[in-house]
C-alpha cells in the first residue's frame, strides 16, 4: 500500500515539473528547427513523377521534382513564371513543311523552346555518387552490398551533378515507356511530335536504354536547352510544362532503380525520389512517417517581391526578396482518422488542420449576418482561419443520349430545366456543407478566366437578381415547365402515373443514405419518383462508358487554371459513351463545339471572355448539367504559421512558407500540462473500494481453515 | 506427434486452396483487372490504351484459369490464378498493384502489431483471471454479483467507444500520453500504453466472466472437496488446485490466438495510427489494391491452421492424458 501511494505522489510531484507527457515527437527535433508538423492519412501510390496524379502526392513531389515553370505563390489570376527556366519559352508556330509561320492558326505544329538557369544541382543522392575515375557506385550493385541495404540511407556515398536539359528530356521519355504506366501517356501521345512512335521502339526495352532512343518531336539543343514540338496550337500546353510530369529526371536513377535487387527492398524510384526542388525526402517510410529535409544544394530562389493588392496590407509580403526554403523539415505522420489528428491539433502537436463535419462547431461560428468567424476557444488560441473557393464543380450531369431525360427535343429540355430549378443547392450547401460551398451559376469555377461574379455571372435560366442577390426561381417556375413538357404534376402520360427517373450513384456508405434521401425529395417536389441506383465505383464507371446511366453525379478538379479544362467536359468529341473521353453526359452540340474550337486556342482576352459567355449560355439553355456546388476549403492555422495565402494551382508552395518553433515550443508546454489529480483521486476510490475486499478476503480465508 | 503434425499439415493444403480458390473468384470475377487498372491510373484521361499496358506489366493480361494458347503446362501456368494466387504457396507474395513488395511490408508492419498484441494479451489474461478469481471466491455475495454486473456493462460497450473515450479522457482532457502515432524501438511505448489500456480494459468484461464460468465449473468437482477437507484454505484451493485444472481451456483459448496476434487489429490500429498489419489491410481494401488483400487472406489462413495444430499440441503438454496419434 505504501508503495502504491509512493508511486502515486512521485506521478504528482512529476507532474509539477512543467513536463509535457504527451509530445509524439522527440523533444530535441521540436524547439531547435522550424518544422512542420503535418499528416497523411492514406500512403501515397506514387512518388514517381511520370506516374504520379493526385494531390496527396504532389504535396511531397511538388517540393522536391521541379518543373521548368511554377505558378507565381501571390498573384492571381494565377500567373506562370519561370522556375527553373531562364525564361518563359519561345513559343514558334510552324507550317506541316517545319517553316516559321506567324498566324497561330495556320500552325501545324508549335514549338517550345525551353532555355534552363545554368548551376542547378540535384539534391545529395547515391545514384549519383561516383569514384575519382567517374565510375558510378552503386549502378551494380552485387548481392554482398545488396545485404547491407534496407534503406536508401544505408548507402555511405552520395553524389550530385548539375541539372541538364538531357533530364527534362529523359522525363518525357519516361512518360510513355510501358513499365512506367504513366496517366497522361496517351494524352501526351496525341500532342507530342513523335511520342507514339517512341512509345512503339522502346515497349520492348529496358528502361536503362530512354538515354540513348530518341524522340523526333524533343532536341536536345545543348547542356541548357531543349525544345520540344507538339502537334498544332495547343495553347494549354504550357500548363503541363508545370506539372511534374515535365520535370526532370537524371538517367542515372533509371540506371539505379532498376536494379532487381533494390526493387525487392521496395527502393524504388517511386518511393524515393531524386529532384532539384527546395526538399528532398529524408525518410520515406509510408507506414509511420514520411520526413523532408532543406535540400542542402537548392539552387538561388526568393520569395516573391510583389503580389496581388492587398497582400503587402496581409504581411505577405514581409519576407519579399528572401532566400529560400525557410523551413528546414517538414514531418509528415500518419495519422488516419480524423478525431486523433484534430485533438492533436488543438494540442499543438500538428500546425494545420482541414475541418471535419465533427469539428466544424467547434472550429466555425455563423453570424446571424452570415459572416463567418471562429469560435471563442479557437480565437483564445489565436488559430487563424482561411477559406477559399476550390478551383472545382460537383454536378448532377443527365446522359444525353436517354430517351426520357437526354436528347434536343424541348420537352426533355424542359423537364431537365425545371429539375434544375426543383433541386436547392443552397439548401444543400447549408445541411451536408455546414456552408462550405457556393452554388456554382456555369462550368468555370472563380479564380479561372471567364468565370464572372454578381448579377454578371448568373444563371438567369434558374435564377433572378433580387435585392443584390441571386435567388433561385420559385417551385412554380419549374411546376409550369413540367406541365408544358407534358409531366403535369409529375405525372407520365405515357403510364399514367409518377414520372420515373434513375440516378446512378457510387454513393453508397451510410452517410450518403441521408444525402440520397434529401435527393429524392427535391425530385419528389415535382412529382417525380427518383429510384436510386447505387453500386461500387466500377460498376458505376462501367455504366458510364457504356451510356447506361440516366442521371448521374460527378464533378471536376482543374487540372490547370484555364477554362478550357472545365468546357472540354462538354465538348462532343470527348463523349464518353462514344469516344471515351471526359464528357460524361454525352452532351454534343455543333454550336458549342465550335466555339470550344476557337476558345480553346485564344489568348485571355475580352475576345475571349465573349466567346466564353456565349458557351455558357448555351450550356444552361440546353441544361445536360444542373450546376452543383464549387466547394470552399476551410482551413484552420496556428498563429507560428506564417505566408498563407491559398494558391490552388502551386504545388511547390512549402518553401514559401514559415514557422515560429519557439512560438509553438511555448504553446505547447502551455497547453499540454498533465492533468494528475484524476488519477490520484481513481486510485484514492480504488483503495477505498479494495480496502473492505481485503479484509473481507482475509476474514473468510481464516474462516476456512477455523472450519 | 509428428505423424499427427504432419497429417495435419497435408490436411492445411486443401484448406488453404479452397480459401485460395474462394478468394480467387472474390476478387477476380467480381473485380476484373480492368477494373484494377482503373482504380490505380486514376480518374482522369485514362485510355483503353493506358489500361492494356497495365495490365500487361502486372501480368493480368493473362487468362484467369486456363490459357488455352499455351502448350502443356502453361495452359495452367500461363494464368493469372497460377501466378497470383498459387505463388502465395511459396511465401511469394509479389508486388501489390502499386508496386512495392508486399513480403517486406508484412515483416515490417507486423512487429507494430505485435507490440500492441501481446501486451494486451498478456496484461489482459492476468487481468481477467484475477478478477474472475476474485468474483468465484467471493461467489453468491453482493461482490460477485456487482462484478457481473459490471462485466455485463463493460462487454456491452462498443470497442469504438473505448477508444474515442480513452483518447478523449487521457489523451486530451488528461494529456498523459500522446493521443495518437507511434514511434520505433523504446520510443514506442508511450504510443503504446494508451491502446494497451483500452484493449485490456474493453476485454475485461467478457474475458472476466469466460473464466469465472471455467471456474466455477472446476470448483464444484470432487477433488475440491477432497483438498478442502484436507484442511486447505480457500486461497490454496483456488490457486493450486482450481486454477491448475481450469487451465486447459485457457491455454488452448490462449495458443490459437497467438499467431494471429501479427495480424493486427483494425480498428484499434486504424486510430491510433499504428503501422501494424490491421491498417495495411484496410488501407489495401480502401485503395482496392487486392494483390495485398488476397496476400493478407492467405496469411491469416496459413496462421489460423498454425494456430488450430498449435492448440492440439498445447493440449498434450498441459493433459497428460491426451495422446496425439
């Protein structure tokens, strides 16, 4: 017993010390370096750049692979610049004979010509370490060094060398050899001269020999400049340029990953990769933690020296001119439900957090007003909040080819209409979103060219401009449209009864039920039966291919900020059910296909704007969507994080950032005091309760042998 | 013995191909490769094109049962059952669809696991015979009937609600340990206490209450009686005798546990972010990467057998009287 109250009174005067018990990490890693503390919920697939598209992974390749252009981390509209180009390419449109032409639209093909900063290094790596005579070290690897190897970090030897172009044009190589299964292989294959063909010399060959196969539409022009000749005008293209598709890749890492014997210890090029970026990744164990370190070789880069209006007013431009990265390693933990990483957050142990639906209360307060602020115990810890609209569509899309709900005649066209007007996505936005979404009025998100706000922008088609607003038509509106498509109340005259419609969904976990639900009565509101037929995601992509689907949803992420990524999901030529492109809805209108055409090349200009304006017009007379949400990101930051401004197209944005450690360090021990006194008064109770059990125990025992 | 071990080893291989087989159909004819090569290239321009040459560089171009273009034995060889799902005979667990190498995933994940595992276990054990020891000595008084009750009310709460509740209570509210994570070698054990807690706490009610009845049923036989009446106390009946006796159903409940102990468990390892095996099979269900599901379907097979033969063992070292023939 004394033992026990010993114990519990060392715990007590412990306690007092002011140490923090409940730190996840090592306590000299937290208060010396400035290092993020961030997480990943699901191991990325691919750290690969050739093969890599998602955003989780960009989140790691974006600092470490660099493409030769960024977006520009202050400005918008979104701007590119060059990152490690000199220069933006030159850009030269050719007739089918190669001759310099200078109308675009006689272009057959278009040229890039791409000039690099010279003295850029790769990060510290062993397939790039050499002996004195220029041998590589580790390009054979013989089973005897092979034993010694578990992790990149065991190599003893790292080398580096100066970036060259013959990198970026090893990376588009890479793009179409089969082993690598890139995403955009094929896209790539319809743009770049000669890319198809490559694609047929080297299915058959190693990776090892992309360094000596030539691609006819890609030269190598000298140690610092390449170009490369697509197909046409294609003005899009340069977008790409900024993607990690297109940054460089040494030949030496294929000659390196490709051995059998690292591909067994899963040291792959796809778990670690090998760049010029800001970081480099330290450790890569998916399954505990992934961790980036400063790139100690990362050539000059510095903060940017002007912005949008506003920024300087915002701090952001407090660190104009700065050499950067300004954060030495970013840590990311695996951390896989959301309730852990939230309370972790709040502790202080993580410096961002998203908010789950769980948390929204906690984090988010509406006003009456509908002004959006934080809460009372958020603003206590001074936790800054930042939202912005996602450069994204959800959409209910109805297959164009159904003969109930698809085609041009004008009843479907009604009866498509007056569903758009039926289902209130403003209603939709405050239940399932807490409100974090705007209901999107056409096919451009904000922030991309075309997109237009206000009484501008609106869909007159499903609403009106009331009192500075827009507000969605009422019921009757689309009560009269059903009537004069001949679905009176809902009613088929063909059956006699409701008018049924199928909605195919992938939905189908216990959260969507209500979600499903709240469907059925928007279409109900019309007298109309909505059967929901919801299956997994490939059966669901399935029907899709196939034209199967009546009514479906689905939505879009830009790929890049330009607003031929969003119509091209309309465009005829991409019919899914006809051609498998994107246009999931089949929708195919000669009109808007030809203004697709000439958009698609045109420089953003009022020209441009024109054309734009008359596209969407035509998309929501012809409604193949009812336009959902474009859903806005609420992110919450601690007050040591610094130069946050969201930028949706960046993915290199971790070297702008910054962080007070010794900010947190205070934070944290404030925060985190060990509450003792529960478990002194539980064990005090437990020894109460034990007490009379003992001598209970003791008094029968006795009993027994007095029998 | 090793008559009976090695029969039952040759009984484990048409087991182990019928879960095989079964698993085989699950994931193949339900799930066709297109359908895997779709779910890893992505969702966007994803190309037929693009979909033939993934399936070729992972091998599922091939027939799935019989390659009736091959001669011989390649007609079985050359198939995707052959060469995805007979290799796992072998130990040979190959790539998972996004490439990396299961067999050395497995023997990392797996200590994770078992460092949660076998502290519960044990801690658990001890824990639950104790309080079931306590509950027969003090059977048929308001002690023993509370301590059912609060068995009852412990093991009809959801093992969820433990784990949102301990974190909730000594993670946050608290902050004794971290809430959530882990760490390698001895810095493992501060992620380590909090699940163990909430495992062997959430255990303790049914656990309590399986050997109070194991108990029970010994403290009536004959042989109680006899070492009462030589004089015993009641603690030396319970311990050298009852105990001793009623150990045969707790080891061989304990033994066929123990080599699904590396298999991890998923919810628990799922929250508090353990890297064991139980979130590498989620995760592989989540990202439908069914290379690691049938690996992980096979594994828990091969060690469930493991764990049914080890049991038969046990029962010869703990009775002597049962003879393995």
């Amino acid at each position: 017993m004394k033992k026990i109250m010993l114990f519990f009174c060392l715990l007590f005067l412990s306690a007092c010390e002011q140490q923090v018990w409940n730190n996840p990490y090592p306590e000299q890693e937290t208060k010396h370096q400035a290092v993020l503390y961030s997480s990943f919920s699901e191991r990325p697939r691919h750290l690969d750049p050739a093969k890599s598209y998602s955003a989780n992974e960009y989140a790691f390749i974006g600092q470490i692979y660099e493409p030769p252009f960024q977006y520009h981390f202050l400005k918008r509209p979104y701007q590119l610049e060059p990152l490690t180009a000199k220069k933006m390419p030159e850009i030269r449109y050719l007739d089918a004979a190669g001759k310099q032409v200078s109308d675009s639209k006689a272009a057959v093909y278009t040229e890039y010509l791409i000039e690099l900063k010279p003295d850029i290094q790769f990060q510290p790596h062993p397939a790039l370490a050499q002996n004195q005579q220029g041998d590589y070290l580790y390009h054979h690897l013989s089973a005897q060094q092979l034993e010694k190897i578990t992790r990149l970090k065991d190599f003893q030897q790292t080398g580096s060398r100066e970036l060259t172009a013959a990198d970026y044009v090893q990376q588009i190589k890479r793009l179409v050899h089969p082993k690598i299964s890139s995403p955009i292989a094929e896209l790539m294959k319809s743009y770049i001269v000669g890319l198809e063909e490559y694609a047929q010399q080297v299915k058959n060959e190693p990776r090892t020999t992309l360094k000596t196969m030539e691609i006819s539409g890609v030269t190598l022009l000298d140690n610092y400049r390449y170009k490369i000749r697509i197909k046409g005008h294609y003005p899009q293209f340069i977008f790409w340029l900024a993607m990690p598709f297109f940054a460089p890749m040494p030949w030496e890492a294929d000659a390196f990953y490709s051995q059998q014997g690292l591909i067994d210890k899963n040291i792959t090029l796809d778990w670690q990769p090998i760049g010029t970026g800001a970081y480099m990744l330290e450790e890569n164990n998916p399954n505990l933690q992934m961790v980036m370190l400063k790139n100690p070789n990362y050539h000059a880069d510095y903060y940017p020296t002007e912005g949008e209006q506003g920024d300087k007013e915002k701090g952001l431009l407090k660190d104009a001119g700065q050499r950067l990265p300004f954060i030495d390693k970013a840590v990311y933990r695996l951390e896989k439900e959301s309730i852990p990483y939230w309370n972790k957050f709040l502790q202080g142990y993580y410096d961002a957090s998203g908010i789950a639906s769980d948390s929204f209360d906690q984090a988010v307060q509406i006003s009456g007003g509908g002004e959006i602020g934080l809460t009372p115990s958020m603003l206590e810890k001074e936790i800054q909040l930042q939202t912005a609209v996602m450069s994204s569509i959800s959409y209910m899309g109805f297959n164009m080819l159904d003969n109930v709900i698809g085609g041009t005649t004008e009843q479907a066209r009604q009866l498509r209409l007056a569903l758009a007007i039926a289902i209130d996505y403003e209603e939709y936005i405050a239940i399932f979103m807490n409100g974090r979404g705007v209901p999107a009025q056409g096919v451009i998100p904000p922030e991309i060219f075309g997109y237009q706000s206000g009484e501008q922008g609106l869909n007159k088609t499903i609403y009106d401009w009331q009192e500075g607003r827009a507000r969605r038509k009422p019921l009757a509106v689309a009560q009269q449209l059903m009537q004069e498509a001949g679905y009176a109340q809902g009613i088929d005259p063909k059956t006699g009864e409701a008018l049924i419609l199928y909605l195919d969904t992938a939905a189908t976990g216990p959260d969507d039920r209500a979600r499903l639900n709240w469907y059925r009565k928007q279409f109900a509101k019309l007298g109309i039966q909505l059967v929901i037929r919801a299956t997994d995601y490939n059966r669901f992509q399935q029907k899709m291919r196939k034209g199967n689907a009546q009514i479906f949803m689905w939505g879009w992420n830009a790929d890049y900020p330009d607003p031929e990524n969003f119509f091209f999901l309309l465009y005829g030529a991409n019919a899914k059910a006809l051609f498998g492109g994107e246009n999931a809805g089949n929708y195919q209108n000669a009109e808007f296909d030809g203004l697709f055409k000439q958009m698609s090349i045109m420089p953003n200009n009022v020209r441009r704007l024109q054309l734009i304006e008359r596209m969407q017009a035509k998309i929501r007379h012809d409604v193949p969507w009812i336009f959902g949400v474009h859903p806005k990101s609420f992110s919450l930051y601690h007050r040591w994080y610094q130069n946050l401004k969201p930028n949706l197209m960046a993915n290199n944005k971790l070297k702008y950032l910054r962080i007070q450690p010794e900010q947190r360090a205070i934070a944290r021990q404030q925060w985190n005091q060990p509450i003792v006194w529960p478990l002194l008064v539980g064990g005090g109770l437990l020894m109460i309760l034990i007490y009379p059990a003992l001598r209970s125990f003791q008094r029968k025992a006795k009993e027994t042998v007095a029998k | 013995m090793i008559t009976y071990i090695l029969r039952r080893l040759l009984y484990a291989l048409p087991l182990l191909l019928g879960v095989n087989i079964l698993t085989f159909m699950l994931f193949f004819v339900v799930n066709s490769p297109d359908d895997m090569a779709r779910m890893q290239l992505g969702q966007k321009h994803i190309t037929e094109q693009a979909i033939t040459n993934w399936k070729q560089q992972r091998g599922y171009d091939l027939p799935l049962l019989v390659n009736s273009q091959a001669d011989g034995l390649g007609q079985l060889q050359e198939t995707i059952f052959y060469q995805k799902s007979l290799r796992l005979f072998s130990f040979n667990f190959g790539l998972s669809d996004s490439g990396r190498n299961i067999g050395e995933d497995i023997q990392q994940r797996m200590w994770p696991s078992l460092a949660v595992a076998l502290p519960s276990l044990v801690f658990g054990l001890l824990l639950n015979i104790s309080v079931a020891l306590m509950m027969v000595f003090f059977r048929q008084s308001y002690l023993e009937f509370s301590s059912i009750i609060l068995c009852v009310v412990i093991m009809s709460i959801s093992s969820l609600f433990y784990i949102i509740g301990g974190q909730f209570i000594i993670g946050k509210l608290l902050m004794l340990v971290p809430i959530s994570g882990y760490d390698t070698g001895i810095n493992a054990a501060k992620f380590l206490v909090l699940p163990v807690v909430i495992s062997v706490v959430s255990g303790v009610g049914s656990g309590a209450r399986w050997y109070r009845s194991l108990f029970l049923e010994e403290i009536e036989q004959d042989y109680v009686r006899t070492a009462r009446a030589k004089g015993l106390t009641e603690t030396q009946v319970l311990f050298r005798h009852v105990l001793k006796n009623a150990m045969i159903p707790i080891l061989t409940g304990v033994v066929v546990i123990l080599p699904l102990l590396f298999m991890g468990s998923l919810i628990t390892e799922s929250f508090f972010s353990i890297p064991g095996l139980g979130s590498y099979t989620i995760d592989a269900i989540n990202s439908q990467d069914f290379a690691i599901v049938r690996a992980m379907v096979f594994l828990g097979s091969v060690l469930y057998i493991i764990g049914l033969l080890l049991t038969d063992i046990s029962y010869t070292l703990v009775d002597p009287r049962v003879r393995l023939g």
